[in-house]
C-alpha cells in the first residue's frame, strides 16, 4: 500500500510538475510570437512606406496616364522620370497603324473595332501601286497619323529593297532612297490632311507607323519639325521599323523629337536589322525592347541599336522565318497587317 500511494505522490507530482512546464512554454511562445508579429509588422510597415514613396515620386515625375512598361519596377522608375512614354499612347498609336492596312473603302466606312470616340479626319492613299496609305483619326484628346506597312504589290517590296540612299534637307542626312520615294508620295498631300485636322484645337500630334510604315513616319515626323515647326509633334511612336537613315539623319531627329520618340521592337522581329548598319544606316528613337507580342517590355537608350549583336540578328531571322506573324505582326498582344485586322 505505500508503494501505491508512492506512486501515485509521483504522478500527481509529475502531473503538476507538466503542467508548470506547460505552462511556461506557453507563455514562452506567446512572448516570441508577440516578438515575431512585432517584427514581421515593422518589415511591412518599411516596405509599405517605400512603396508610398516610389509612387509619390512617379506620380510627381508623370501623368497619371503614363504606364511604365518595363517589366523591372527599378529600371521602369529610372525611365519614366526622364522620358515621357506612355502604353496607353502606344496602344492608341497602334490602333490606327492596325486601320491603315484596311482598304480605303473600308476605313471610309470607319466601323472598326478601335473606332469608336473618335473622328476619322483624312484616309490619304497615292496612286502609285509603291506607295504608303495615310489614315488620321482624332479624339477629343489627340491626333494620330498612321502609316501602313509593306502589303502584297512588287512595287512596295522593290521599294523596301532599294537600299541606295539619298539626300534628306539636313546637314548630311542621307535616308534610305525606297522609303524616301514612298514619303514623296505622300508627304504634300499629308502635310495639308494634318493642317486640315489640327484646325483650331489644341491637341497632342502623334506620328506612327508599322514596318515600312514605321520608316515613311520616320520621315514624315522629321519633316514637320524641320519644315513646320508650327505644326508641334508631341510624339512618335513606331513599330518593327527597320532603320531609315545615316548617322547624321539620326542627330537631327534626335535633336527635335528625341525625348519624345519610341522605337517599339519584339525581341525576334527581323525586321529591325535591315537594312544593315554595314551599310551605314542607324535606328532613330528610344528602344522599347518587348518581349515577342506582348506589353512586357524593356526601355533601353536613346538611338540604341538592336542588342546581341550579330548572333541575336540570327536568331531574329531564324524565328521571323519560322513565325513572321508573331515575330513581326503581333505587337503588344494585338496583330496588325493586311487581314491580321477586322476593318
């Protein structure tokens, strides 16, 4: 019998010595989850207010209407205080360099997906079978002159393939002679089409182009700054351009529309590589380097030529070959060119 009551003083002590313990560590892990709750409301609380602040300043640097499309927030920070680039614009830009590959009869009727709220002022298309199609369509909020690129006649691709230069009314300028005659074609009865829609308002002129269309605006943006300066060009924004001018065209543009221009490229178009630097043509305009037919994208520097170099060019021409509708017809997710588009 003591045995037993030994025993059972031993569990009874043992009972109340657990749940002293028990206890304690409970207490003991409350003290350190307080600790670590503590601590974990601190780090969020730093990063909250860094955050406040790398908005506070983007907010100061832009207009709420500005996107940065870079993928990498830090080189999207760096970016946008400098240069003025905005998706929404871009997106804008596209739209109308997507109605300008419709027959004429078509953008006449002005029922496209992208028409609506907006004016269609001018479709301008030359006679000449080499030649570019002009579309301006305004809003309330701004005036875009489209380009279209390269469709099925022989005479526009012998044009894109006269890499012969020719003079260009600046200090040395040389341009490219087959993207040069497409601009003669148009720029007169251009000029007068943007005067005639510009008219008393005063609203944002953007100039923009696809592939060969791309280079026509290239030319035609740098015409208006040089020889109409009253009519301002607030931007340009191209895509899948191939390049347009010698060294000394590109300064000149550079120095009236730099700040305000977009050279917008997927990663593995092909086109941007013609014609080659061998030749001494440059690119003109801040790249926007996307990641092949989507809004992820990367700014680069003023006049940057493509990255990667020669091996990079392989690898462009070898996926445009394999996929040009992707690779050159597809542009911050929407595709453009001839029947690519519902007009």
């Amino acid at each position: 019998m003591k045995v037993i009551s030994v025993l059972v003083g031993l569990v009874a002590l043992l009972s109340t010595a657990s749940a002293n313990i028990f206890t304690s560590l409970k207490k003991d892990f409350q003290v350190v989850e307080k600790k670590i709750v503590a601590v974990i409301k601190k780090d969020i609380a730093k990063v909250e207010t860094t955050i406040k602040k790398d908005i506070a300043k983007v907010e100061t640097a832009i207009d709420h209407s500005v996107l940065p499309p870079v993928s990498a927030l830090a080189s999207a920070m760096s970016f946008i205080q400098v240069h003025q680039y905005s998706l929404q614009t871009a997106l804008e830009s596209l739209s109308i360099d997507r109605l300008a590959y419709c027959p004429t009869s078509s953008i006449e009727a002005f029922n496209c997906l992208d028409c609506r709220d907006r004016t269609l002022e001018e479709v301008d298309q030359p006679p000449s079978p080499a030649a570019t199609q002009m579309v301006i369509v305004s809003s309330d909020e701004f005036i875009i002159v489209g380009f279209r690129g390269t469709t099925g006649e022989v005479a526009q691709w012998m044009s894109d393939l006269d890499t012969l230069k020719t003079s260009f009314p600046c200090a040395g300028c040389a341009v490219h002679a087959g993207f040069h005659a497409r601009f003669e074609e148009i720029v007169s009865q251009g000029v007068t089409s943007v005067q005639s829609a510009m008219d008393d308002q005063v609203r944002p002129l953007y100039i923009t182009g696809h592939s060969a269309g791309a280079a026509v605006a290239t030319l035609f943006a740098v015409h208006l700054a040089l020889m109409e300066p009253s009519m301002k060009v607030s931007g340009v924004y191209t895509f899948g351009s191939p390049r347009v001018g010698n060294a000394a065209f590109v300064k000149r543009a550079d120095e009236l529309l730099g700040l305000n221009w977009f050279r917008i490229v997927n990663q593995y178009d092909a086109v941007q590589i013609v014609p080659p630097e061998l030749l001494g043509f440059r690119h003109v305009g801040i790249l926007i380097n996307c990641n092949t037919g989507t809004t992820i994208c990367l700014a680069g520097k003023h006049n940057e030529e493509n990255p990667g170099g020669l091996v990079a060019d392989a690898i462009r021409i070898a996926e445009t070959t394999k996929d040009a509708g992707w690779c050159h017809l597809t542009y911050l997710g929407l595709s453009i060119g001839t029947g690519n588009y519902k007009c």
